[in-house]
C-alpha cells in the first residue's frame, strides 16, 4: 500500500473525499423560500460511448425527441473494465445528460435501442437541489410522457 500511495500521492486524499461522499443527504434542510422544485425531480444521467461521432448521434437524438434539456460530451475518458473473463482498457466518450427523473425509463430505452454496445452503461442520478432557473429549464426543455 506504501508503494501505491508514494507512486499515486493523490490517493491520500480518498478516505476523506469517501467521507464526505457517503455523508447522507440533508433530508431535513428546506427547499429555499418561494421553490417549487421538488427534490430528486430532475436526474443526471450518465452513458458511455465508443468515440465522438456516436455520442454526438445520440445527443442531438435525445435533445430533439426531448428526452434530455442538455448533452455534455465529455471526451477522451479511460476505462478500465471485466468483460467475458478478460480485463479490457478503451477510450471513450462520457455523456452526461439533464432530464426529469420521470423521463429516465424512456430515455434508457431509446438510448438502449441506437447504441452499438451490447450493455450499454446507462447510470440515473436525482438532483436533490442546483440552480432553479436551470432546473426549472431542464423541466421546460423536456417532454414528460
């Protein structure tokens, strides 16, 4: 472990970072004054895609079909996997998507139905509180089914 912390100093830093992420949420803390967002409403989603060309495909699909407010590309991203018994390194690109946590199902399906990945890495996350303007937008930009 010496070793891993001498070659990777940064790691030291972990076991407060995993802290501070496992805290539970402030269940008790009150929306600001005049809000009508409900926590956990809007969800970021997060899908992994083989290159550029792709990614860019399936943003401007679930922008236009409204599934997703916004698509951020995020390039250039490593990962480091098991598949079929053999551990596999590829280069790809991470989208990151804003919509209404009640969209979620169907945007996993159509994401599901044009992405070339047999499983394809589609993660759902709520947004307990942000920006409203912006959360109110996403709600806006996006169509509920």
């Amino acid at each position: 472990m010496q070793s891993l912390l001498s070659t990777y100093p940064y790691l030291r830093l972990l076991p407060r970072a995993l802290s501070m992420a496992t805290r539970p949420p402030e269940a008790s803390a009150p929306a600001p004054a005049g809000s009508d967002y409900v926590a956990g409403s809007v969800s970021v989603v997060f899908v992994t895609c083989p290159n550029d060309k792709i990614a860019k495909t399936i943003a401007r699909a679930v922008v236009e079909k409204r599934l997703a407010a916004c698509v951020n590309l995020i390039p250039h991203i490593t990962s480091i996997y098991e598949w079929k018994g053999k551990i596999e390194e590829d280069s790809e690109v991470m989208m990151m998507m804003k919509t209404q946590t009640a969209l979620a199902p169907s945007l996993t399906e159509f994401i599901r139905s044009v992405h070339p990945y047999e499983v394809v890495e589609v993660i759902t996350l709520p947004v307990q509180q942000g920006n409203l303007p912006y959360l109110h937008w996403v709600k806006d930009s996006t169509t509920h089914q």
